[in-house]
C-alpha cells in the first residue's frame, strides 16, 4: 500500500489539513471529487481543518491506501499548546507593566519634586 501523510498547515491564515500522497491517478482523482486546493508553495493538497473533513478523508483513503495521521495530531496539540500560553502571557505581562509604568511615574516625580 502507497502512503498518504496527514498534516496541520496554516496557509494564507487559515487552518488547513495538507494531504501528501503518491502522484497517482486514483490519488488526483479524489482530490479533485473532494474539492481539494493544490498549493503551489507547499506542494501538497489542502482540505479545510475541521472534524467532519478528518473523518470523511480517513473513511475514503484508508480502503486503498496507509495513512499517516501523526503530523496532524502533533500539528493540533501544539496549536492547542500555544493557545493556551499566549493567553497566560498577555495577563502577566500586562499587570508587570502596569506597575512598572507606576514605578516609573513615582521615580519621575520623586525627581522634580
């Protein structure tokens, strides 16, 4: 059986499932029933990131071919992962320079006083 690799890619700032696979007939004819975009940059086939997408593209490739579903796991954990930081930093960071504006207020004024 021929390899098909599953992955994450952000693409014009969207999410996107990239679909690598053999440079075969079957192969092409089912991107283009599945209304897939071809991407020049990365060259590969996009379908839209989403649960329903996921589910019918393993239902329909795995009959003929191997799929490789991990790079499109790690891609969601760490878009997850990365979410979750970033909300975390913008909190801290904001309180931190909250009072270093303070800090900087109360020196200043300390000085021409």
């Amino acid at each position: 059986m021929k390899k098909v690799i599953l992955g994450y890619l952000v693409h014009r700032d969207q999410e996107w499932i990239s679909l690598t696979g053999p440079d075969e007939l079957t192969f092409n004819k089912y991107m283009k029933k599945s209304k897939a975009l071809w991407t020049r940059t990365h060259k590969c086939y996009l379908l839209p990131c989403n649960k329903k997408t996921a589910e019918q593209i393993r239902t329909d490739l795995s009959k003929n071919y191997m799929l490789d579903m991990e790079p499109l796991r790690q891609g969601l954990l760490s878009r997850k992962q990365q979410a979750g930081v970033t909300e975390r930093k913008a909190v801290v960071n904001t309180s931190k320079a909250i009072s270093e504006y303070e800090a900087g207020l109360r020196d200043w004024e300390m000085r021409y006083q």
